[in-house]
C-alpha cells in the first residue's frame, strides 16, 4: 500500500471520531442552551405542566413524587398523638407526609379539613391551602393578601386546583428561583440575620423550600374591604422576631398570649408546631456549612451532557451517590446503618415524651374534674405547653434529626423535662384531692384514645364523604370552567386515605 493511502486512511480514522465528538457536543450545547434560554411563561401560570414543556427533564422528575404514595396513620403508629391534640384536627386525622404530587390531594382528603357544605362552613380558615398549591400566588395578586386570608377553608375551593409545583419557586420571565408568598419575607427581615432582598443563589435553594417548611402561625389582622366593610384575615405569620431556636419562638408566643387551640381535657392553652424544618437545618452541620437544601433533597443529575436539578424531591437516603456521598467518604451501607442507629435514639426519646406529655394532660384533666383551682394549675399547664411545644417541635418537620440531631435530642430531652415536672406538681395536686393513686385511662390503640378524648371518628368520616361525593365535585367543574384544572396533575391519583380502603378515584 502506498504511503500517501495509508496516511489517507490514517486521518480519516482519526478525524471521524473527532468529528462525531463535535457533533455530539455540539449537540449538547444545543440542548443546554434550549434549557437555558428563557421560554414565554404567563405570570402566575399554575399548570407545572405548562412549564414542562420548556423543562421536560425537571417536570418528569417531579412527577416520580407520585412514587410515595403510601399511606402511614401516625395515629396508629403512635396513639399517644390523639390524647395530645385533644381537641384540634390532628387528634382526628394524621399521616406521614407523601410527596408533593399529593400536597393538594391530601390537603382536601385529610379529616382536618372537615366536611363543608358551602363557602363558609368548615373548621379550617382559608390560610390552610398557602402551602399546598401554585393557585396561592395568583390568587394572592388577584384579590390581595388580606382578602386572601379572610374567611373559610372551603372558600377557595374552586380556585385551588394545582399541587405544589413549578410557579412556587420559579419566576416565569426569569426561571430564577424566587420567594412567591410574602410572609417568608417578613419573617427573614425581623429575625435580621438574613434579609430576603440580600439573598444570594444559594441561600434561595433553601429560601423556596422555607416558605412552607418552617413554623407559622395565623396572625389575627383587622381590615377594612373596598365595601369599607370590617373583616379580620389569619395571615401566616413566621414568629421569629427573637431567633430561630425553640425557645425564642416559646418567648414570642408567649409574650403575645398566643394559643393554637386550648386542649379538651386538661385546658391547656396550647402551641402546635407546624413544620420547621428550615429553623432546625439553620442549627445543624449543614445549614451552619451553608448546605442548601436543594443540595440534598433536589441534587444535580446528568444525562448525556446535559446537567439539571432533580426536581424529584424526597429523602437523601433514596439517591446517596449524588447526595450523602457527594460529601462523605463512607460506603453507603455503613452511612446508611450509622444513620438508622441515630434514629433509634431519637425515636426512644420521642416516644417517652409522648408517652409522659398525654398522662399528664389525662391527670390534669382529672385534676380539674376533683376541684382543682385555676391557681393550683397555672404552673402546670404552663409546664404542659412548653413540654408539648418543645416535643412538637422537634419532630414535626419529620426531617429534624437527620438536619441537626444533637438540637432535636436536645429539645426532645427538655420536652420530657418539662413533662415530668407538669406530673410531679400533679401528684400534689392530685393527692391533695385524695386521688394521689389516679392511673390515667388507657390509650394504646388509636381508638382507644379516641374514645378517651370523646371524638366522633365515624361522623367526621361521613361528613368527608359527603364532601368528597358532593361540594367537592362541583370544585372541579368550576375550575374546568374556568381554565385551572390540569387533567396532567391528577393522572394516576388514586384515593389512598388512613378512614378508607382505596379504590380508584380518578380526579
């Protein structure tokens, strides 16, 4: 063979891998800048999947949340819960959370949200869909924040018709990450360490996730409508003019005299801790090393050459290579048993404050019942409502220890504390009533408990179907009418609740 033909067939067998290697990175250039370049988004548009059609990759993740779909009855698991919140809507009905395809379904199935039969019955005020839909927004700048704020739950109902999604935390000119609900704002300027318009990047990667993963409250606020009409709104509110410990919001609270719901059986004027996830994180090895949650709980994943956020947002357990590993040296199996060993403490301190906190508002109810006087009891429900809150909020953003566990044992600890202390002062009480001996009743089933505290479970079941069957449909066709129903944002939903055998519901 000549030389000239094989230094010919020595370049072509050179050049065309080069050449395929150009078109492949040119075509993913192409890909990512398609990513990149900025799609026409209405404002406020709620359908996230009219935002997939410009970001296929991170609306497909996000529909894998519709994987945790399985039902856990915490009051089964955990009876004491049904004593603690006597008299408030989690005594009624709690599950573990699901993923965020089921943050409106949930919200409308749940026994909390009772049963209304129009716009204005129902136990629960309007401020309960803030978190569970990208319509808040919008509806938000349609009639004011105030307005929003005013009136019941079922008020809404037929312009509440998207989960949690893209419009949440994404502005539609931009694709930036954004703060939509103006309370979290608020919140980040009175408690100063960090003002919202100084933000970078990387605090918003927690910042989006704060504005719902992080204790609140519905604060009474007067108004006057454009009717000169006088309303009062329960605006969601952040307590953190003190700081973001337990007990710096415990001050706030009880500087104002705030109280949730004041507790059916021993009269105690109550807290309940909503989700503070974002408060713990702050106290713990990552929110102190500026770890995002984003970092953790939406990581990078490449596909080709094209790099994106999983939007696919659950445990970090789930995906260790991309998230857990990405940080520490360890092999995942040895992570993962380290971690369930941690959790096995935390666990045991956690059922033992349950455990102390329910007898203790079992024993203050009998307290009360034997003629023990408001003064003998001060002290003693003050101790309840701070055990309570204490325990409440160390474990109500589910993920607090795996954020910050020496703070979650820590408060968990001073909870069982503060429970002790409450039944020590009973038993003087008690025996001064001649009932040092008092066993509280027994609460170890779900049902049990529900007896003890008097709740009508199976009426509160047939007041939810009605519901369902009825005001609930006519939700759905308003919004069809209306232009907000996404048929995409219910497919496969299946009717999966802790007072029902599922069957198919299709929405």
């Amino acid at each position: 063979m000549k030389r000239s033909t094989v230094l010919t067939v020595v370049s072509v067998a050179a050049i065309v891998p080069l050449a395929l290697l150009a078109i492949s990175i040119n075509e993913n250039k192409a890909e990512q800048q398609a990513i990149n370049a900025v799609p026409q988004i209405k404002k406020f548009e709620s359908r996230s999947s009219e935002w997939g059609k410009y970001y296929q990759r991170q609306y497909d993740t996000y529909k894998q949340t519709r994987k945790s779909d399985q039902i856990t009855d915490m009051l089964q698991d955990n009876p004491a819960l049904v004593v603690m919140w006597a008299g408030y809507g989690f005594s009624k009905d709690y599950n573990a959370p699901r993923g965020h395809f089921y943050m409106l379904e949930d919200n409308i199935n749940t026994l909390r949200t009772g049963g209304p039969v129009d716009a204005i019955t129902g136990p629960m005020p309007t401020a309960c869909w803030t978190c569970k839909s990208t319509d808040v927004p919008r509806l938000i700048d349609e009639i004011g924040e105030l307005d929003y704020f005013t009136g019941k739950w079922a008020r809404h109902g037929s312009e509440i018709a998207n989960p949690v999604g893209c419009g949440d935390c994404h502005d539609n000119e931009t694709m930036k990450l954004t703060i939509t609900r103006d309370f979290l704002k608020r919140g980040l300027d009175a408690e100063g360490s960090l003002k919202a318009a100084e933000a970078t990047h990387q605090d918003m990667r927690s910042l989006v996730c704060a504005q719902c993963h992080s204790e609140y409250y519905f604060k009474k606020t007067e108004w006057t409508d454009k009717n000169g009409e006088k309303k009062t709104a329960g605006v969601v509110t952040f307590p953190w003019d003190n700081g973001f410990s337990v007990e710096a919001m415990e001050k706030y609270y009880d500087d104002i005299s705030f109280v949730d719901w004041t507790h059916k059986v021993s009269k105690t004027p109550m807290l309940k801790a909503q989700h503070p996830g974002y408060e713990i994180y702050k106290t713990g090895a990552h929110g102190l090393n500026n770890v995002a949650c984003a970092d953790c709980h939406m990581p990078y994943v490449r596909e080709g050459g094209v790099k994106y956020s999983s939007h696919n947002v659950g445990s970090p357990l789930d995906h260790m290579a991309n998230t857990c590993l990405n940080c520490h040296s360890e092999e995942e199996k040895a992570f993962k048993d380290r971690v369930a060993r941690k959790l096995e403490r935390k666990t045991e301190l956690n059922k033992t404050a349950m455990d102390v906190i329910a007898k203790a508002h079992l024993e203050a109810a009998k307290a009360w019942e034997l003629g023990a006087t408001e003064a003998e009891m001060k002290d003693i429900l003050q101790d309840i409502r701070h055990a309570q809150w204490r325990w409440d909020y160390s474990i109500a953003s589910h993920g607090s220890f795996f954020h910050a566990p020496e703070e979650t044992l820590r408060i968990l600890g001073s909870a069982i504390n503060k429970g002790q202390d409450a039944r020590v002062k009973l038993r003087a009480v008690l025996a001064k009533y001649n009932a040092g001996e008092y066993a509280a009743p027994d609460f170890s089933t779900k049902e049990k408990a529900q007896a003890v505290i008097g709740l009508p479970y199976q009426k509160l079941v047939d007041e939810k179907m009605t519901f369902l069957n009825g005001l609930r449909q006519e939700w759905v066709k308003e919004q069809m009418q209306k232009g907000l129903y996404d048929p995409t944002a219910w497919e496969g939903m299946v009717f999966n609740t802790s007072y029902k055998p599922s069957e198919s519901a299709e929405k």
